[in-house]
C-alpha cells in the first residue's frame, strides 16, 4: 500500500504528464483543443499545490519576488478569462522542462556519448579543463544541466580538490554560454515571448559569434598551457558526438520553419520522436530512459513552477497593457539602444549574485525594452537577453546550474560561484553588451 507521501509524488507526475500532452496539443491543434487545454491548466493548478510544500527555499524566494514584480507591473486583478488565457500559454513549460529531461536520459546512455565521456577522461590534466568547456559547450546547448553528469563522470574519483574545482568551472563556463545560441535554453524561451520569430534566429546566429569570441577568449585565459595542439586535441573527443549534435539542430530549425514554429514549440515536437527513434533503434534501454526521465521530471517541479509563474506575470503585463503603461510612466521618449543593450547584460548578471534569478530579471528588463521602446534592432536585444542569461547564471548561488554542477563534481557552491567565473561572468556581460551597441550602429 502506498503512503501519502508516494501517492502525492505519483499524482503530480501524472498531473505533469497531462500538461505535456495538453501543451503538445495546444501547438498541433491550437484552438480546437482549447476544452482540454483548459482542462490541462486546471491540472497544472493542481500540481503547483501539490509541489509547493516540497519547494526548496531559495524557489520560494524566486516565487516571492516574482509575485512582488507582478503586484507591481499590473493595473488590476485579472479576470478568469485572462488568467486561463495566460494559463494556456505558460503551459509550454510541462512540456519544455520533462522533454528535456527525456533527452538527457536518451544521451546518457547513448554509446556516442560514452566515447567522448571516455575520451575525455584520457586527456592529460594540462588539456583536460579545455578539453571540458569545449565538450560542456557543445553538449550544454542540447543537454544543459544533462551535460554535468556526463562530464563530471569523466574526472577521476581520486583527483584532487583543484582539479575538480578548475573542471567544475569550466563546465559551468561551457555550459551556460551556450544559451547564446542554442534554442534549447529556457532564456530563448523567455526571450522568443517578447521577440519577433525572424528576429529570434537572426539572434541565435548572432549568438554563434559570441560563443566563438568568448571560447577564444576564456580558454587562453584560464588555462595558461593551452596550446593549439590541445584544442585540436580536445575537439577530438567531441567527434563520436559532433554530426548527432548537428542533425539534432538542424532538425529543431527545419521543423521550426517550414511550419513556423517558435523554437520552443519545434524542441518539444521533434526532440520526443528522435528519441524514440533512438530508443527503437537500442531497445535495451528503454526501462532506463524512462526511469531517468521520470525522476527527473519529480526533481525539477521547481523550476517549471518558476519558469511558469515568470511567464504567466509577463504575459499578462504584456497583453493587458500594463507594462506599456508602467514603461511610459516611468519614461516617455525613446530609450537609446547603446543603453539597453548594455544595461540588460550587466544587470542580469550583477543581480544574480544577490540572489534574483535571470528569468526574473530577463522578464522584467526585455518587457521594459522590447515592443519599440528602445533603440536597439529586436535580434541584439534578444542576444543582449541571451548573454545575460548566461552571465547570470555563471555566479548566481541560487542557480540550479550551480548547485548541481557543485555537487556533481564534489565543491563547494560558494566557491565555484565566487571563484574565477565571477569576473569572467562580468566580463563577458560588459563587453557582450558593449559589442552589441557597436553594432547597432550599423542596423
């Protein structure tokens, strides 16, 4: 007989598991399937209750100053209609978070990936750390978070504390830049809501430069040994993966605009049949991929409820009009493009450290921005998002990337938050910002 604390876990995970279906719906079909995405919202609204006694503290706090942000930016109490309209569009999420954890499972136990996990762990110590963003980079912008198991693996057990510091670091460092290109990321989510489509991929190929300049740059920089040799080195490792990575994304861009799709509505349709395809083609691991996916989909209940409520606040700011309204009475003229798109980086990043998460901030700063109020072409300020999102996320103690990348490769939090990458992350958000209003100059 199960006790009340299983059957509480099962009931969510049911619940959740109507919402994805509910949110696929909704993409397919739209408003013919409105009567069961209504009653998919409904579903969500149950699980947000069910999973609020077991949120963790620092998603309280996230929560908190979500609804404090809300409280301020909107006129007036929204009716039911509005409510379940922002309902529908917020539940993109239960389908986003778990069809991501499906993917991570897939990877995890796919030989491709093992090969590189092997490859990496033979790199000399000198090479290794490069060796680690490299493959962090490539495998974060389809696994995220997924990528620190994966690697982490790949450091041997007995090595010592600034090893897995050094190779935490550059996980981390790997893995969230990669938000400036990847559809994959819930800040391109975030981000397409308040962007034109067309504008979202000019982003996003803006976004591959940045990943070069910034790896050109950082790897020299924290690994004084590397040489040429060890980048070719550990590209190397990246092979068994590189044309599977490849085809994966230029799956989610060709559905995504052959159908005109947004990215996200693209990652949640193509990413689930890939896998199945994987899955028939190695039916051994199913039970595996299954099993990894569900407790995955129990452990992130935070961060779809977050991810959620940030979206459901911008929605309704935006279409009531109360953001435009709070906007101008705070500034009526034209704000300057150099502005926005320095400030938007900078900010994400600097009020990451005291604990405000970049979903909240990213929400707040291109609800501020976007819609014509600035100066700036929609594509920079969507990279301008990107860059912070990623700069944020590097040093912030309350980030789910930290706190798992901590654990994961055995350090302290504090100290892969306050370490070197605290001043790489501001680095990064400054001159990010600073070379995307040079060239505003030129759009």
């Amino acid at each position: 007989m199960l006790d009340l604390t299983q059957l509480i876990i099962r009931t969510r995970l049911i619940l959740l598991s109507i919402c994805w279906v509910g949110s696929i719906s909704n993409i397919v079909l739209g408003e013919k399937a409105e009567i069961f995405v209504n009653f998919c919202v409904v579903c969500f609204i149950a699980f947000v209750f069910l999973t609020l006694p077991k949120l963790r503290k620092s998603s309280f706090m996230i929560l908190s100053i979500l609804g404090a942000v809300g409280w301020l930016l909107l006129d007036h109490f929204p009716s039911s209609s509005e409510w379940m309209a922002a309902g529908r569009y917020s539940l993109v999420f239960c389908a986003l978070i778990p069809t991501m954890a499906l993917v991570r499972a897939t990877a995890s136990v796919m030989p491709s990936v093992q090969k590189t996990q092997e490859a990496l762990a033979r790199l000399p110590s000198s090479a290794s750390i490069g060796g680690i963003q490299l493959a962090a980079h490539f495998f974060g912008g389809v696994l995220n978070m997924g990528v620190f198991p994966v690697l982490s693996a790949a450091i041997p057990k007995n090595s010592h504390e600034v090893r897995r510091q050094a190779s935490a670091e550059a996980a981390l460092r790997g893995m969230v830049t990669s938000a400036a290109w990847s559809p994959f990321f819930i800040a391109f989510a975030v981000g397409q809501a308040f962007t034109g489509n067309l504008d979202s991929w000019i982003a996003i190929s803006i976004g591959i430069v940045t990943a070069i300049l910034f790896s050109a740059v950082s790897l020299p920089l924290t690994n004084r040994s590397f040489s040429r040799f060890q980048l070719i080195t550990s590209l190397a490792c990246l092979k068994p993966v590189l044309l599977r990575l490849t085809l994966v994304l230029f799956a989610v861009l060709a559905v995504a605009l052959l159908f005109n799709f947004t990215a996200l509505s693209a990652v949640i349709l193509v990413m689930p049949l890939l896998v199945i395809s994987q899955v028939v083609r190695n039916s051994g691991v199913a039970k595996n991929v299954l099993r990894m996916t569900r407790v995955s989909m129990t452990e992130t209940a935070d961060d779809i409820i977050i991810i959620s409520m940030a979206m459901l606040i911008g929605y309704l700011a935006t279409k009531t009009g109360a953001l435009a309204f709070f906007v101008s009475s705070i500034y009526s003229g034209n704000i300057t493009g150099w502005f926005a798109l320095i400030v938007t980086p900078l900010v994400m990043m600097l009020v990451s450290i005291i604990g405000i998460h970049p979903v909240i901030s990213g929400t707040a700063l291109l609800g501020i921005f976007s819609g014509g109020a600035v100066e700036a072409h929609p594509a920079l300020l969507m990279q301008a998002h990107l860059i912070g999102w990623g700069a944020g996320t590097m040093p912030s103690v309350v980030s789910l990337s930290v706190i798992t990348c901590a654990k994961l490769f055995n350090v302290s939090s504090l100290k892969l938050s306050f370490g070197q990458n605290l001043w790489i992350s501001f680095v990064y958000a400054l001159v990010g910002g600073i070379l995307l209003s040079l060239l505003n100059c030129f759009l």
